[in-house]
C-alpha cells in the first residue's frame, strides 16, 4: 500500500475496519508498537472467540495501529485481549448474542497516568485518544483475529454505533482517581 488514502479505501473493502477510517499498519508503525510491548511478534497471546483465531502480539499490534493507537498504548491492548479471551467472561457467549453488546475494560494503576487515560468527566465521551483507541482496538481484535463479523457471527439485532468510543468496541475509561470519594476501584472490586 503506498499511499495512505489508498491504504485507508483498501482496508475499508477488504472489511477489516469498523466503519470507520483507520491507520494503516504499515511495517514501520507495527514494528514499533511491537517494540513498545517488550514482547515478540510471534507469542501468542490467546485465542479469541468466537472462531478462536490465534491473536499473537503481531496481529493485536495490526489492529492497534489501525485503531489509532500509539506504541506505548500496546501493552495495555495485550492486557485487554488476555481478559476478554478469559472463559470466565465468556466473549463465545457475548459474540454471539442478538443484545447489543459493548464490552467495558476498566483500567487501573499508575498507566493511567502514564498514558493519559481519562478517569474523570467525559471518561466515556470524545476528547481522549488513549480511551477511544483501546477500545477499538480490542474491538478490532475481536472482529479482525476473533471472526466476530457483523450480521454474520455477531447478531445483535441493532448494534452499537462506531462512532463513539464506549459504542462498537470496548469502552476503556480508567479507575476512579486518587482524589474520588468513592475511593480506589481494587478495594471497592477486589480482582477475583
């Protein structure tokens, strides 16, 4: 693919977006998103429902970058696919339910802050790169490397809108900060 706008209209027709524009994955930016995770091209991190496909640090490092995400952001998108492709929380079953689905990951400690993951007013709204491109991130993990096709696989019977980032992927806003009343998210929800 040499230029981007090409690159954008081919991804589109090959449908491994989400309706949206998205970065191309050229070698250069997926090399460096692989970089940034500390980890090989080839682990391979889960299987990912519901047509189980291998998703390595490679193929999530793909749809990062098409998503929008900067290297620094990966390792936290490796996170997300290990816990959605945990059996307990079963992505089989939410694949292929006709309720309009949207995962949430909810994400705590100090990479928060590290990577300016808004955990205040608007978390869930416009505004904030890291938590608008996690989120379609994993969607496009799930999608692309899972099989969870629309209309196909995935049958919810309205969907949610890709346009905003809590709709179509996976909302991604960060635990309550420090200064919250109510306190921090792993003593209110102990990890299980």
């Amino acid at each position: 693919m040499t230029a981007d706008g090409d690159a954008i209209e081919t991804l589109y027709a090959r449908g491994v977006t989400d309706g949206l524009p998205v970065v191309p994955p050229t070698r250069p930016r997926v090399h460096q998103a692989i970089a940034a995770s500390g980890r090989a091209a080839d682990e391979r991190i889960a299987e990912v429902a519901p047509r189980f496909g291998r998703a390595t640090v490679e193929r999530i490092a793909i749809n990062a970058v098409m998503a929008g995400c900067r290297p620094e952001y990966l390792p936290v998108v490796v996170a997300g696919v290990e816990a959605m492709c945990d059996e307990r929380f079963d992505l089989l079953g939410v694949s292929g339910t006709t309720d309009a689905v949207a995962p949430v990951f909810v994400i705590n400690g100090p990479v928060r802050g590290a990577l300016d993951i808004n955990c205040g007013a608007g978390a869930l709204g416009p505004g904030w790169r890291a938590n608008a491109t996690i989120g379609r991130a994993l969607r496009l993990v799930w999608v692309n490397v899972g099989g969870a096709l629309p209309g196909v696989i995935s049958i919810s019977t309205f969907g949610t809108p890709p346009a905003t980032p809590a709709a179509s992927a996976s909302a991604t806003p960060a635990a309550s900060p420090p200064s919250s009343p109510a306190g921090p998210f792993p003593t209110r929800r102990p990890a299980s």
